[in-house]
C-alpha cells in the first residue's frame, strides 16, 4: 500500500504561539514569573524557624558527613547558626530534590565549611532515608 502525499490544504499547520494570543512580551513575562517564584521558593527557607528537633538531627547529620569524609569543616564543632541553616533546609517541606539543593548550599555557604563532597543528588538520597 502506497501513502499518498498531504496537499497543503490536508496538512494541519503546526501551533504558533502568537495564533494563542501569546506574543513574545507574554511568553517572557510567564518566564519572569517562574523564575521569580523559584526566588520565593529560597526565600521561604529564611521564614522558617529551626525546630529543637529539627537542630539535634542537623547536628547528627553535620556529624555523620564528616565522620564518613563527606564534609570538611574548619572547625572543630559546628556553629549554631550552621545547624540553624541545616535544620531549616531539613525541616523545608518541599520534594527531595529541591531540598538536597537547599541543604547542599546551607551547608557550602557556611564559614564553617572547607568543603562538601558529595553532590545533591546524593544528598537527596541520604534525606530519603534521613
């Protein structure tokens, strides 16, 4: 069986988005948008209060990476406001991968930091099974 070939009058013209209503101006404004809620999204880690609990599993977790080599701190002991930043990112309610992105910069942002070694896909895979 042979396919014949579309006429131009047969073939459905493909979606343009200024047919939508939507020029440039709007997709960039849509753009705009997103990124600016991926800002909030940040920004909420700063107006949540580290709970008691949620300050003794930073501090085990802080613990636990360097014990297995997976953080290099300058310090003997990590600082109050290092657990405060690991708690919050612990504490965040969103998905895992977004929160293994938020622990990871807590962590690296601190002064008590050297380094960290292990990647937010890793670290999101230690809060699975935190």
């Amino acid at each position: 069986m042979t396919r014949a070939k579309k006429t131009e009058e047969e073939v459905e013209p493909t979606a343009d988005p200024a047919d939508a209503g939507l020029g440039r101006e709007d997709l960039e404004d849509d753009l705009d948008d997103d990124v600016a809620e991926e800002e909030d999204d940040e920004d909420a880690l700063d107006d949540i209060p580290a709970t008691a609990e949620g300050k003794a599993s930073a501090g085990r977790l802080i613990e636990l990476l360097v014990e297995k080599k997976a953080l290099a701190l300058h310090v003997a002991k990590p600082s109050p406001s290092l657990i405060d930043a690991v708690a919050r990112a612990l504490e965040w309610p969103g998905p895992v991968n977004k929160r293994a992105s938020k622990l990871s910069d807590a962590i690296v942002d601190s002064d008590d930091v050297d380094e960290l070694f292990v990647d937010d896909d890793t670290l999101g895979e230690i809060l699975k099974r935190w």
